[in-house]
C-alpha cells in the first residue's frame, strides 16, 4: 500500500478501524497517498495490507510536530500493532497469556533488529493498560508461577457469550497465525468457563428474590435457583445422567439444590436471602437459643446472621397478629376456604360451661366453641403461603 512493492518482509493486513482511520487522516498530507487511496472509505473492508517498515516510515513522516504520535520510534509503531492484533482477538472473546502477548511483541521487533530487552510482566501489563484502556482486563490464575492471563473486558457481555472462532493457517488474525496466543488448551478451556461464569452471575442477578418467610420448602428453594446453576452443578457433580425424575424424593435434586443455594448466597455476598440458610438460622435459633451459633453458621456462609434470624421471627409473629385480628379474633389457615384446598373439611360444636348450677350466676361461664379440622392424603397439593416481607 505504501511502498507498492513486492518485497520478500512479511505483509500485514490492516485489521482495525482505528489503523484504518489514522492512515486515511495521515494520507491527506501526502499527495501520493491521497491520490493512492482515493474514494477509500475502510482499508479494513477493502483489505489493505502493508510492511512494517514501510507504515512506520509513513507515520513518522506524516505525524505532524503537536500531534498525538509528536515521536514515533520503531519500538513504538510495534507496540501499536500487538495492541491492534491483540484488540481483534479480545472482540472475538480470545484469552491470552501475558507472556505470549510479549513473544509476538518481540517477533516483531526482530524483524527490525531491535532488541526488546529483559521481559516485566508488571510494566509490560502497565503499558498495555495505558493503550487498550476499558477494552482488556487482566486476571491473575490460580497458580502464581503461570503467566497472567488477558481477558476481554466485562463491559463487552456480548463478545463473551460469542463462540470462539477456530482461524486456520492464513487466517485474518496476524495474532493467531504468528503466534500461539490462542493455541494454549488451558487457556481455551478457560476462557469457556469464564463465559459460563458470566452466564451464570447474570442468571442469579436476575433471578426472582426470596421473601416468603415460612416457604422454605423445595418448592421455593427451586425458584431462587437458576436453571443455568443447576444444571451446571448437576453435570458437575452426576454426570451427563439428567434423565432422573426430580422430585422432592429425589436424593441428587436435594443435594444439588442445596449447593445451588449455597453458591447463591455466597455469589450475592449474603444480601440475598435463600430457602436453606433462612430455615436452618430459624432451626437452630430455635432449638437452641444461641446467638453464637447462629453467628458461627453464618461466619461459614451457611445461614443467615443472628439479626435477620430476630426479624424474621418478628415478621412471622406479626403477620400471624394482623391476620387473627383481621378474621374476627380467629386464626384460620390460609388455605381454609380457598380454591386450591380440596379437602374434606369436618366442624366439631361443643359448650363450655364453668360453674353453672349458681344460684345467682356469677362466676360462671358459658361459651360455645367450633373447630374445623381436615386430613389430607399425601398427593393433595401441599399448604399455599403468601408473600411477608422482612421487618426492618
């Protein structure tokens, strides 16, 4: 594109708008090139290739003297194109380790005979921050010795959820046919589990919030979990085998459902209430009355803290008041007389009397009582709760 020959250094195609649109500026300040690249609109689209000398001439050339680029040495025009590689890979969804972005880095320096110098993973990382801005995050593995990892930034939830796109020999990516930034396994696998780990963190957010003091069974417990949770969790944990029935007899379905929770609860920090660690806080609150060891399970992330154990007790007592002074100074079910309670209902009358035989009536007492009872088989629809929310 520059030089328009054919010489026997490397061709580079250019991949970013951002290149595209600075040789385009620049071009308007050469005669040659603006008549060269004249009713251009993209180079990107129209496939514009150059050497990598011949584009670090022509910047130093056309950069004028207050410009952002005032010195631009060979290292520098370098640098700028891993930054350009390494933004295409990061849109497509790429993983890359720190030390491979180097070693691309340094190719392209010894195709100009510069020496790069001792490798600093911490002012390399730096220096790359300063350039790509918001567009890359960097992520420390789990072992220390392994080189730190280049992941797409999580403003970019899009680019994450696409699939990773196999580039053969020849491809468009300079990054991927030059180098191995994306030919490590670990680091492929593990670029998939951070898309599913975005997934996932996205379905919990979204997930309906638990508010239903007294609804603690599986049934509620299966509304907080997201599908995605589970199912990884159960593929994790039993295999490929999701054919079982999953019902509340279902050993698997409870075990998994109560990690599920587990990992709910500590994905939100603790601010969101689930079925499990609202229900063993009230358990052993109440069999124990211990403050210490309501705080001690929930110091471990398995149940709610000692105060949300005290205000859900108050929720539970108040709610239980207003609706006995809402049915006439009588507690009655909530399920008695609704829709979905198809029991057989039976009333029992009677009469208490205290001290009737006096011969002037007092201190006695006279009054009727009615108590209706039902029982039901197992395969009636169990008792509906309705919604309490939580006392401040």
């Amino acid at each position: 594109m520059f030089c328009q020959m054919d010489k026997k250094e490397k061709l580079h195609n250019v991949e970013t708008l951002s290149t595209s649109t600075k040789i385009l500026k620049l071009g308007l300040k050469d005669h040659t090139m603006r008549v060269r690249l004249a009713g251009v609109t993209d180079l990107v689209a129209d496939e514009g290739k150059y050497h990598l000398k011949c584009y670090r001439k022509f910047v130093r050339d056309n950069e004028t003297s207050g410009g952002e680029d005032e010195c631009v040495t060979p290292a520098t025009a370098c640098f700028q194109n891993v930054v350009d590689e390494l933004r295409v890979g990061l849109a497509r969804g790429g993983v890359y380790k720190l030390s491979s972005v180097w070693q691309r880095y340094c190719e392209l320096l010894a195709e100009l005979d510069i020496d790069p110098g001792p490798y600093r993973s911490n002012r390399f990382k730096e220096k790359l921050q300063q350039v790509a801005g918001n567009e890359a995050d960097f992520i420390a593995p789990l072992d220390r010795n392994e080189s730190m990892l280049v992941f797409p930034s999580g403003s970019s939830i899009e680019n994450l959820r696409m699939t990773l796109k196999n580039v053969d020999q020849g491809g468009d990516s300079l990054m991927l046919e030059t180098s191995n930034l994306a030919a490590d396994m670990d680091a492929e696998l593990l670029s998939w589990l951070y898309r599913v780990a975005v997934k996932i963190r996205a379905d919990i957010r979204d997930a309906p919030e638990f508010n239903i003091v007294g609804g603690i069974d599986v049934a509620h417990a299966e509304k907080v979990v997201p599908e995605s949770l589970y199912l990884f969790l159960r593929l994790l944990c039993c295999g490929d085998d999701l054919d079982d029935v999953e019902s509340d007899g279902d050993a698997k379905h409870i075990k998994v459902l109560n990690t599920a929770q587990d990992v709910v609860f500590l994905a939100c920090k603790g601010r969101r209430t689930t079925p499990k660690h609202l229900g063993l806080g009230l358990t052993v609150h109440q069999a124990t009355r211990s403050k210490d060891l309501v705080q001690l399970l929930h110091a471990a992330g398995n149940s709610v803290s000692y105060e949300t154990v005290l205000r859900s007790d108050t929720s539970i007592a108040d709610d239980m008041i207003s609706r006995y002074y809402d049915q006439g100074n009588v507690m009655i079910p909530r399920s008695f007389g609704s829709a979905k309670f198809l029991g057989y209902v039976r009333y029992a009358n009677d009469n208490l009397d205290i001290n009737p035989e006096t011969l002037d009536g007092k201190n006695s007492f006279h009054v009727s009582q009615t108590v209706a009872y039902s029982r039901k088989g197992a395969a009636d629809e169990a008792m509906t709760n309705t919604e309490i929310k939580m006392g401040q």
